[in-house]
C-alpha cells in the first residue's frame, strides 16, 4: 500500500471530513465494552431462526408508567370498593396506603371485538380491533428506573444489551444508508442511554440516539457542504485505509472496528437522513390526521423509518418521566391522552392502508401502572402492575 506521508493522528485533526465526527458522541459512546465486530457488514439483512410474520417493531414507550386501570384495563370491583381502604376489600399491601382509588374515567366497549378503553383514547379505541391488549402482565418493581431497564433490556440493571440492539445483532436491517435502531426523544428518558445501549454486543448495534426531528438538525454536523460528495468519499476511504493499517498493528481492536462501521453509516446517512426525517414530505392530509407536536411527528417519522426498512424505532413520549402522575391521574393522563391519542391512531391506520401493519409489531406501554390505592392526593400510589398493548402481531 502507498505511504501517504502523513500519520494517522495527524489525520484526523487536520482532516475536514465533515463526516459528523462531533455529532457521533451518541452512536460511538458504548463501543469501548463492546464485542468485536464480524469482517462482514455487521448490519446486513440476516436470515431467522424461525419464519416471522413481523419484520419491523414501532416501540411507543408512555416513559412514566401510565396507569392500566385508567387506560385499557377497567376494573368494575375497584369502583365498587373505592374509598374502603384496602384490608377491608381483603387487599394485602406491602407499606401503609390510603383508601381504594377508583379510575376517575369511564370506559365504552369498541368494535366487533367489545374490548373496553378508557374515555381518554376514543381514536385508538376505533381501532381496538386490529389491536391486543395484554392484561396480565405484572411486576413487583416499584421504581421507574429498574423498570425501564426492564422493559427495554430484559434486567433491572444496565448490564444487558437493549431490545433494539438484540433485534439488529440477529437480524440486521434492511437499509444501508440509515441506522437500524433509532430512538426518537427529545431530550433524555430517566437512566438515558442505558436504555438503548449495545452492552456486550458490537458498538455498532446500539441505538440512534435523535432528538431533534428538524430534517437539518437530525445530527448535527454530519454534512460538510464546503466539498463534494465525491470528495467525502474519497477522504472516507483514506480515513479507512489509515485504520487500516492502524488495526494491523495493533491487532484486533473492537473500537476500531465500531468506529469504521459508524463513521460508513455517518457517510450514508447523509444523503438519506435528511429525507427520511422531512415529514413536510408527507401530503396535508396525512400530517393534519397525525397532529402537530414532538410526539405526533415522532410517530409519522417512524412509519416513514419502517418503510425505509429501519428494523426498529422506539419512541419516548417526552423527556423525563411525562406520565408519572401520582397526584394528577385525572388531570394528567387526560392531558398526555388528548396529546398522543390521534397521532398512535393515525399511525395505526396510516400503516394498514400502506401494508406495513402486516409487517410491523407496535407497541404502546410504559414501565408500569398503578395500584387500585390513592396516595391520599388526586393520584395512586407507586405501581405493581405492567402495561402494554401490542399491534398486530402480538396477536
């Protein structure tokens, strides 16, 4: 190979790449504890184990632990015994509680299927019957950050790799020029990247950390329109045959090899992101059924993703933990509800018109729900209880 008379460190500070070495913080963070990464693309489409119907997941994660008997999941005794408290109902609480809190919403049963949804989701329950609601989950976790990591990682610490990390580590994706897990929040959830991180598994395979949905702003820095794209290029291969010759000498090197894989897709991704991300692309019609705000444009931009062929897209309904209402069940859930109910809806029938439903796992849940006792203020206390629904192939 040519000596090109210049080192590799000297390289990279002089080099004017502009291939979004400083916006990759969040794609490179992990890869110092990862596992190396195959020779091969690590992301290329894979073959399952097993036939599957679904080959996209939309994750609608309500980050706060919206409540189950207020949502989707009804409980007529609760209203009958609200006020006793609860060793009078027979109910066993492990710390001191008020009284039975019955939900302050009421309930309609929908479709041919006659599954009942609280009054604050009346467009997602028109669509209750392309949907299954799952009522038996349960958790003795009371703390949202354990249960986060739960819910998105399978462990209570940050010790195992993500959900989305998992399903492109077995499956890889489906398009090349755009991540194969992306995680649409503006700001951070509580415990943050943990959420969606690799773990043990090739940096390469953590998620994509997008808070911003403004199609220039989607990574900042990862376009340099001062050279050609030509020229990106060629500066990309100098770059890769430098690192080259650096992992030869130094052996195998699992940084190395995430760097390379990230900085190619950084390369990729910016001539398709920016489109992707643009939902002002999408026709009137369809951007006023989903709504305005962050949420409504997440959930367009993940079907515009899945259509893509990006193999998973979690969506966090805010920063923080939004649905955490212990004192405001009615006032609060009502509010988030009225946010976020046409947009889930408009997803749902946006991706079966298109034929993506058949293709495509939704789900909508948080960390958990609540308990049928009030904390002696307008909410409940602490949940024990799962929460979740899955469209369609949860079926």
């Amino acid at each position: 190979m040519r000596d090109f008379g210049i080192s590799r460190r000297d390289m990279l500070k002089s080099s004017g790449t502009g291939l979004g070495v400083l916006g990759l913080a969040g794609i490179l963070a992990n890869e110092a504890r990862s596992a190396p990464v195959a020779s091969a693309n690590p992301l290329a489409p894979k073959v399952a184990h097993f036939p599957a119907k679904a080959k996209h997941v939309i994750h609608l994660f309500m980050n706060g632990g919206p409540s189950q008997v207020d949502t989707f999941d009804p409980k007529p005794e609760l209203t009958k015994q609200h006020g006793k408290q609860a060793g009078s109902a027979g109910l066993k609480t492990e710390r001191k509680t008020g009284a039975l809190y019955k939900s302050p919403f009421s309930f309609k049963k929908y479709g041919q299927s006659g599954i009942e949804v609280s009054e604050i989701f009346p467009e997602i329950g028109a669509c209750i019957d392309d949907i299954c609601v799952v009522r038996s989950m349960h958790t003795n976790i009371p703390n949202h950050e354990p249960g986060l990591l739960l819910m998105t990682c399978g462990n209570t610490q940050p010790i195992r790799p993500s959900m989305g990390s998992w399903l492109t580590y077995g499956l890889g994706t489906e398009n090349q020029n755009l991540p194969g897990f992306v995680v649409l929040c503006p700001g951070k959830p509580v415990v943050g990247p943990a959420l969606w991180n690799n773990s043990f598994l090739p940096g390469v395979f953590q998620g994509c950390h997008i808070q911003s949905l403004d199609p220039k702003k989607v990574i900042e820095h990862i376009r340099n329109t001062s050279v050609s794209a030509s020229t990106q290029r060629e500066q990309l291969d100098l770059l890769n045959q430098l690192n080259g010759l650096h992992k030869d000498k130094r052996g195998s090197d699992d940084q190395l090899d995430a760097r390379i894989q990230s900085l190619e897709i950084a390369y990729r991704m910016q001539t398709e992101a920016q489109e992707a991300f643009d939902v002002n692309r999408e026709p009137v019609k369809i951007r006023d059924a989903y709504g305005k705000g962050y949420f409504a444009d997440a959930c367009l931009t993940a079907r515009r993703l899945v259509e893509r062929g990006v193999r998973m897209v979690q969506v966090f309904y805010g920063s923080g933990q939004p649905w955490d209402d212990h004192g405001e069940i009615e006032k609060g859930h009502r509010a988030k509800a009225k946010d976020s109910d046409k947009a889930v809806a408009a997803l749902l029938r946006d991706l079966k018109q298109t034929g993506l439903l058949d293709e495509t796992l939704v789900l909508w849940g948080g960390e958990f729900g609540r308990t049928p006792t009030s904390e002696g203020r307008a909410g409940a206390t602490t949940t024990t209880t799962g929460s979740a629904c899955g469209w369609p192939a949860a079926a």
